[in-house]
C-alpha cells in the first residue's frame, strides 16, 4: 500500500503505511522460492540434425514390393519422430504453460478469497509506523478507509512533533 514519509520536528523521518501481509512470515518466505533465478536459461537443449534425406516421390524406376516397403518404412519413421516431437513439446512447452496458467488462477482466487474474508469477518488492518532506529509502532484498525484515515492522523501527528508511543496509544 502507499506508504507515506513524514519528518518529525526532531529530524527524523517516519514511514507510516497500512499492512496487510500473512500473519506467519514464514509461510510467505517458504512459498516464495518462485523468485529464485534459475541456472542456464540460455534457451531450450539443441537437437541435433538427424540428416534424413526423404523421398520427393515422383521418380519411381518400375514399382516393386521393397520400393512400397522404404516408402512405408519412411513414413512410419516421420509419423514416429512426429510424435517425438509432438510429445516434447507438449511435455516442455505446452503443460508448463497450462500448469501456469491454473496457478495464476489459484491465485488470483486465493487473493479474491483472502479480500473477502477480511471484509466479512472483519479483520483488522494493521497501520505501522517505522522510525529512523527501527522504530517500529503498531495499531490495528477494522475497515479499509478507516485504516487509510488512521494512517494519514498518525503521519501528521508524527509531524507535529508528538511521541510514538502517545500516536500508537491514541489509536487502540
């Protein structure tokens, strides 16, 4: 959310936003290893050219058993290495696509969820403000603009010069 940067009459600057991260840190840091970079992305693994010559068709020399049987036989091995290559691709490209799209899904419905949640069992907002030391004040705050109201008196008595803890007493 906006955090807004106030400077106290002591010189000394205050950060005060409204929070809204899960209540167990940890699950978040253990769920986040997405953000890793990966090793080698320098593209996908190169095949190598399989050097096939196929028939153009058309220049037949007499048609006989074992020319049906080599034009046969190549198809057989193009419909084959077809479905290699279908299959790769499908396994490398297309699933992973299709799994992110059904995670982007899952998250988008988990944060619809989460929103309701909190509008409808009224959980509270956490206003914090952080000090030049690493200070930090807390108060909790039901509703959304109530939250965002809080966050601005807080700024501006912080402002004008009042203590911390007198700013985060007024608002419990």
């Amino acid at each position: 959310m906006r955090t807004v940067t106030v400077q106290a009459l002591d010189g000394a600057a205050w950060r005060v936003r409204v929070v809204w991260e899960p209540r167990w840190r940890a699950l978040a840091r253990r769920f986040g290893g997405w953000r890793r970079k990966r090793k080698d992305r320098d593209g996908g693994p190169d095949f190598p050219d399989p050097g096939l010559d196929l028939p153009s068709g058309g220049h037949h020399s007499g048609g006989g058993f074992f020319d049906d049987l080599a034009d046969d036989l190549v198809v057989g091995i193009a419909i084959i290495i077809g479905m290699i290559v279908f299959g790769l691709l499908f396994w490398w490209l297309l699933l992973p696509l299709l799994l992110l799209i059904l995670d982007v899904m899952i998250v988008v419905l988990l944060v619809i969820a989460g929103v309701v949640g909190r509008v409808l069992f009224r959980r509270p907002w956490l206003v914090e403000a952080t000090g030049p030391q690493g200070g930090l004040v807390t108060t909790e705050v039901v509703g959304w603009r109530a939250a965002l109201r809080t966050r601005d008196e807080i700024a501006d008595k912080l402002r004008l010069g009042y203590r911390p803890e007198d700013v985060a007493a007024a608002h419990r």
